[in-house]
C-alpha cells in the first residue's frame, strides 16, 4: 500500500541526492555532460576549492545572518500580528485575509513591484524620502552594500510573516481564556499577562516556526537572485551554486557547494533541535 509513495520519495528525492554526491567527487563541466558516465574519475578537488575559497566562507556568512534574520523577524512581526487581531472588531476578518496577500502573491510580480518601488531614480520610496524625510540624495536599497542585504532581508520577512501569523493565531485562538482572565483579576498588566500566561504557550509553535522557516530561508534562491542576482554583499550559497553551474558550467563545484550547503543546514538543524526545541517541541 504504500510502494506508491516510496517509489515517488526514491525517484524524486533519493535518486538526486545520490547523484548529486556522484557529481560531487568528479571534475565534471557542463560542456562534457553528454560524455560523462557514472564511475568516472573520482576527486576531492572540488572540496578542496570550496574550502579555500574566500568567496565560499563570505556567501555563508551571508547566508547565516540572511537566515536567522530573516527568520526571527518574520516570526516577530507575525506574533506582532495575531495579538493585534486578536481582539473582534469590524473587518477583522477582512484585515486577516488580507495579510495572507504577501505569502500568496507570485514571487516574480511582488519582487518586481519591490524593485520598481525602491528604484533609485523613479522608485516611490526615494521619491516619498528626498521630498519629505529630507534624504539628501536618492538611495539604490538593491544594489549597494550593506542596504541589499537589508532590503532581502525585509523583503523575507514581508514575505514570510503570514506563515507565522496563521500558526500564532491558530494557537492564540486555543489558548484557554480562564488563564488570562483570573491573571487580569490578580491585577497582571497586560505586559505580565503576555510574557507570564501566553508567551509559555505560543514557545511551541515558535519553536516549529523557526526550525521551518530557518530551513526554508536557508534554502531560499528566488527572492535574492530575483531582487539583487546575488550582488552588493547578497550572495547567498544557494545563488552561488547557481552562478557555478549556469555562468561557469561547472557541474562537480557546484554539486560539492550544494552537498556543504546540505550538511551545514543538517547540522545547524540538528544542533537547534538538540538543544532548543526538544523540550518544546514535546
């Protein structure tokens, strides 16, 4: 009954991680695709030239900081969102839906309203900040160093709160209320009753956003190539594998950057669940 679902999880994800791993250990160009076979000659090369390239360690620091801050402020801004529409008001339904638009919008089209809008000649951000918050000269958010990577990292959080602030809400929306109001009766301030009485409740779902969203943001290749191409201090590692095998055809580094990439996230991810979200998680 369920060889269906193997033969699927073989095909479509086993067979490329095995094959990528092949790839890695073989000095391996795109212009000699056709003629390669499967046991050609081994090397460590390409590792050798992952480790001593500066350029390696710089896009991974890009991508660490790129990650958990983009992480930690979408989670952020969508906790922020659920207990402002915590409360019934008039339109709250509406004002919910309408925070999922960032998540569901197409990644071309919101990434492309986000550079016309921060265009350093036309863009209405320059235009709102030169003749009304006294900017003195226009600034080009996407490609200059260290605003792009400022500006991806805004974007992901834009993108990525209502992932966030659909899981708080669900949870807010379980939480028992007799807790909140007997702490309200005991005279807790609403600070107290947020830190004492929810924030213990909601720290599992965090703990499952974060390694989520961590993961998903470490992986993320669409909204920085799309926004800066990987340049002005943007280059994460997945951009960087993609330059390797598409602009320098060179199939092995690229497949021994990917396969670094996925044991750097499988460790971080591991060392995070070892000793942050167990207990939570449980």
């Amino acid at each position: 009954m369920i060889s269906p679902t193997v033969v699927i999880v073989v095909v479509l994800v086993v067979l490329p991680i095995l094959w990528t791993v092949v790839l890695a250990f073989q000095d391996l160009r795109l212009i000699r695709l056709r003629t390669a076979g499967l046991l050609g000659d081994y090397t460590l090369d390409n590792f050798v030239q992952v480790f001593s390239s500066s350029g390696f360690w710089s896009a991974l620091v890009t991508t660490l900081v790129y990650s958990v801050c983009g992480t930690a402020a979408a989670i952020g801004l969508g906790l922020v969102a659920a207990l402002a529409l915590r409360g019934g008001f008039r339109g709250r339904t509406f004002v919910r839906a309408s925070l999922l638009l960032p998540y569901v919008a197409p990644i071309v089209a919101a990434t492309f309203v986000w550079g016309v809008m921060l265009n350093p000649q036309f863009g209405i951000v320059n235009e709102v900040g030169t003749r009304l918050l006294g900017w003195d000269e226009p600034i080009a958010f996407l490609s200059q160093r260290p605003t792009a990577l400022i500006t991806v990292i805004v974007f992901e959080m834009w993108r990525s709160f209502p992932f966030a602030f659909l899981f708080l809400t669900a949870r807010l929306q379980a939480a028992p209320a007799t807790l909140e109001e007997a702490a309200k009766v005991d005279g807790a301030t609403p600070t107290q009753v947020f830190r004492h009485i929810l924030l213990p409740q909601l720290m599992p779902t965090i703990a499952v956003l974060a390694l989520l969203r961590f993961i998903w943001t470490f992986n993320n290749f669409d909204d920085i190539f799309l926004l800066t191409g990987g340049g002005a201090g943007t280059q994460v590692i997945s951009v960087r594998v993609f330059d390797y095998l598409v602009s320098r055809g060179d199939i092995g580094a690229a497949s021994a950057q990917a396969l670094v990439l996925s044991t750097v996230l499988l460790v971080l991810v591991t060392v995070y669940y070892r000793f942050a979200a167990k207990d939570e998680v449980a």
